[in-house]
C-alpha cells in the first residue's frame, strides 16, 4: 500500500510549510490599502426634534 509509505508525502509537507512560513508572509504584510483610513470626528451627532406634522 504505497499510501503509507511517508517518505514522499513527509517532503512534499515540509516543503510547502517552508513555502507558506517564508515566502508568503513577506508577501501579504507587504500588501498596502489603496485608501488609509481617517479618524472620525469624536463629538456626538446632535439630535434635533423632528417638526413633522403626524395627520
């Protein structure tokens, strides 16, 4: 059964852990939004009272 036999698949899993721990982490920390965010203004909206006429 060569399903059980680890010595290919055992190299093909430390290669792609390899892969993903070095390559790719540089690569999406990397990664800039197209739009920075901006602070909003911290003072509270005022409410009004609302003046519609309820017919």
């Amino acid at each position: 059964m060569p399903q059980l036999n680890p010595a290919p698949w055992f190299m093909v899993l430390t290669f792609s852990w390899f892969v993903f721990l070095t390559v790719l982490p540089p690569k999406i920390m990397a990664h800039t939004f197209p739009h920075q965010p901006t602070l909003q203004d911290t003072q509270d909206a005022k409410a009004g009272s609302w003046n519609w006429p309820w017919h």
